[in-house]
C-alpha cells in the first residue's frame, strides 16, 4: 500500500476556491434581498452620530485645559534613560510615599477589635 499524500492537485484548489467564492458571492445578494432594507437607516444612525461625534470632539476641545507642564530640558547623563524626569514634583507617580519594604507577616493588634 501507498502512503497517503497529503497535497491536492492543482485542480481542486482552484475548484475549492472557484465554489467558495460563488457561495460568498450568492451569500452576499441573499442578504442584500432579506437585510438590505436595514442600510439607509444604518446610514442614517451613522450621520447622526459622527454630528454628536463632532459636537462631542469640539465641547472637549473648548472644557480640556492645556498642560503647563514641559520635559525640557532633556539632561544629557546617562541617567536620563530612566527616572530622569520622577525628580521634579509635578511629575512624580507615588502619591502616598514610596514602596512598603518590609511585608508584615502578621495581621495587625487591632485586626480583631471590628465591634
């Protein structure tokens, strides 16, 4: 016995991709006659919306204040690759200090004491 191979021939690739393309094609006319009434009201939300989209994009153009804060200037150390600019406060991350270093290992005293 022969092993099985596992390459088509040439011809039915192109058979297989001429039948997919047909049933795409007959897919795409069936939903146009079941579904087509449903475009110009689709088209209709879509210009409704892209106007709101407008308005939206011009409020928060006028309410979004602009930033007064500037990187520059750029150091030139080697450092400036990271942390460079954490130095000056109006760019600082941590709001409450930095990491905790040590991790309690037990709960603490007044864990119990809810009432």
């Amino acid at each position: 016995m022969e092993a099985t191979k596992n390459k088509e021939d040439p011809y039915s690739v192109v058979r297989n991709w001429r039948a997919l393309i047909e049933k795409e094609e007959l897919s795409a006319r069936q939903w146009n006659r079941k579904w087509g009434f449903l475009l110009p009201l689709f088209a209709e939300r879509y210009k409704g919306s892209r106007r709101l989209l407008d308005v939206e994009r011009n409020i928060r153009r006028l309410i979004a204040p602009n930033d007064q804060r500037s990187v520059k200037p750029f150091p030139q150390t080697t450092s400036q690759e990271v942390g460079w600019i954490s130095v000056r406060p109006e760019f600082t991350l941590e709001m409450y200090g930095p990491y905790c270093l040590r991790i309690p290992l037990e709960p603490p005293s007044n864990f119990d004491d809810e009432e």
